[in-house]
C-alpha cells in the first residue's frame, strides 16, 4: 500500500515531500529552543530536594502561560517521551483546576498539587517492616538510618528535630520503629492532652507523599517519636529523669 500511495502523492504534489520534512525540521528547532529555554531557567522554578523529589512553586510564576507549566513538567518527567494529546490534557487540567490534595500518575512519576505548589516524585516502595528496637541498636536500611544511645549530656536542638534527647526508663522495653498507623496514639510534647497522628501531620503541614512515609518510635500504639518532629510529652526530660538516650533519625535521600 504504502508503495503505491507515496510515488501516486509525489506524481499529484511533487512538493509534499519537501513540505512534510520542513514542518519536521521546524518543530524539532522549536522544541530545541524550548528545551533551551527551560533548562537556562529551571531553577528559577523548581526545588530539587533529591533525585526522586522536586518541588514546582506555581506563584514563582503563575504569570506564566499554562502550556509553560506543561512544558515544564514535561521536561523534568520525560523530555524524550512522546505523549500523547490525553497526556497533555489531563497535566493541563491538573494544574488549573486540581485541589490540594489531589495526585496525577504520569509514567513512572506521581503528581502532588499541595498548597500552592506542584510536588513531583518518582513512585518509591515504601518500607513497611516494623523494627524492634532497644539501646544500643544502629539501623541503616534503604530509606533511613536509625541509632539509639546512652548519653550523658542534654542538648537542647530547637532546629534539628532529626536527634533528640529523652528519659531513657520512659521509652519501654517493647519499643518499635515503623510507618504511622490511624490507630496511633500521640501527646505531644508540651500538650495535656493525645492528638490523632493524622492531625498532628496536617497541623504540621507534612504533604501526602512525606504522610505516606512517616516513621514513628512507638511502643504497641503510643507514639513516643514522630520522626523528625515531635517526641511525646511522656518521654520528656525533667528534674527527675536519672538515664538519658539520645535517639537519632535520617532519612535516605536519593
């Protein structure tokens, strides 16, 4: 078929050919353009905070026309990819009309619209084993580091929620490291009384795809440590407290 409808086409319109291979070139030159256009100026618009995770802040430029948003997404997720029209739709309706909240799978990637910005992160397997931990202990896994030590100095870290410092007798002896469940417990430190873990993350502004994959120190379902924010007020240190432990979290980051 193809055989006899291109020479028939060449015979009707000798400069079809031509034309077709002009338009090609013309829209490879604009792509290359674009492509130049948007990697000169990518870190004007988009945080990198590892090799799986980057933030796009929409009012850094919300000037800007939606097709640039689109391009730009496209070229952090997939320059080289073809997609196709429904690709571009639904990136298009997601960034005009999606609610916080909201996530967009495209390929390997999923899409968060999170209180005025776009987060984009590759799809990682979070870890769900639960670790019996005790003093003494030193994790190190895929996705975080993990170390529990005596100490006998206190160091208050206002800043640095990543190490902490708490009443050794307070933590228990059947102490587990894992993934929040809606069943948990928490007090939070400084507070009388318990608060839903799932209250304690939206107050602190943790996005889905971080809720997702929050750790928690807990013995059966009181949580002692949210990992990298708070510990609970039961752990606290006080004129009382005759041992310290130092607890230390990190995440892995691609």
């Amino acid at each position: 078929m193809r055989k006899k409808v291109i020479p028939y086409w060449k015979k009707q319109t000798p400069h079809l050919i031509y034309s077709i291979q002009n338009l090609t070139e013309n829209v490879n030159e604009t792509k290359e353009v674009l492509d130049f256009l948007i990697n000169k100026s990518i870190n004007d618009y988009v945080e990198f905070e590892s090799k799986e995770r980057m933030i796009i802040k929409l009012d850094d430029f919300r000037d800007e026309p939606i097709s640039f948003h689109s391009f730009l997404i496209h070229y952090l997720i997939g320059k080289n990819d073809l997609w196709r029209r429904h690709d571009w739709n639904n990136l298009k309706r997601f960034i005009q009309h999606a609610e916080t909240g909201t996530v967009l799978s495209i390929r390997n990637y999923t899409l968060l619209k999170d209180r005025g910005r776009i987060i984009i992160q590759t799809d990682v397997q979070s870890d769900e084993k639960v670790y019996s931990v005790h003093m003494g202990d030193e994790l190190a896994t895929d996705h975080f580091t993990f170390s529990w030590s005596s100490t006998k100095s206190f160091h208050i870290q206002l800043s640095n929620h990543r190490h902490e410092t708490v009443d050794a007798e307070k933590l228990g002896k059947n102490v587990q490291l894992r993934l929040w469940q809606s069943s948990d417990r928490f007090q939070p430190l400084g507070m009388k009384g318990h608060k839903k873990m799932s209250d304690f993350l939206i107050d602190n502004k943790v996005d889905r795809f971080q809720k997702n994959d929050q750790y928690v120190l807990a013995e059966k379902n009181e949580v002692l440590w949210v990992c990298g924010h708070r510990i609970s007020d039961r752990v606290k240190v006080t004129e009382s407290t005759n041992r310290l432990a130092e607890l230390s979290f990190r995440k892995v980051v691609g």
